[in-house]
C-alpha cells in the first residue's frame, strides 16, 4: 500500500492457492483501508478482474466501483 495525500493505492495482494478462501484477501483489504484512513487518505485506488473474487471482497469492503477497463482479443 502507499498513501500519497489524500490518496491510498493498494496494489500486489494476491493470496496464495492453497491458502484461498479462508478470508485472508478480505482481512488484508480491511486492515488496508484502515491503516490508510489512519494515515489521511480519503480515497483508495485499487483494481481486480470483474467479478473475482477480489472484487468481491473490495465491495463487500465498502469500495464502489469507478470505472471498467476493456480488454479486446482476438477471437
């Protein structure tokens, strides 16, 4: 995480296979913005694949969405 301002990036939390789904990303995330809160920051910047279960977590966090980034292939 870096806090700059008023801003917090949380960036590279990724949790390991064998350890998924016992709530781990979910506690990070929550410790984050805590610390983040604690330090000024007023916004989070973070990104995930729609609909993962990262972006899951992050709006069971309280984190609203800003915007969706698309990515085209060739199919």
């Amino acid at each position: 995480m870096r806090v700059q301002g008023d801003i917090a990036s949380f960036t590279l939390a990724a949790t390991l296979p064998d350890y998924r789904g016992r709530g781990l990303h979910a506690g990070l995330l929550r410790k984050r913005i805590e610390t983040a809160a604690s330090c000024g920051a007023r916004f989070v910047a973070a990104q995930a694949s729609f609909g993962s279960g990262s972006y899951r977590n992050m709006e069971r966090a309280g984190l609203k969405l800003a915007y969706l980034r698309a990515i085209w292939t060739m199919g």
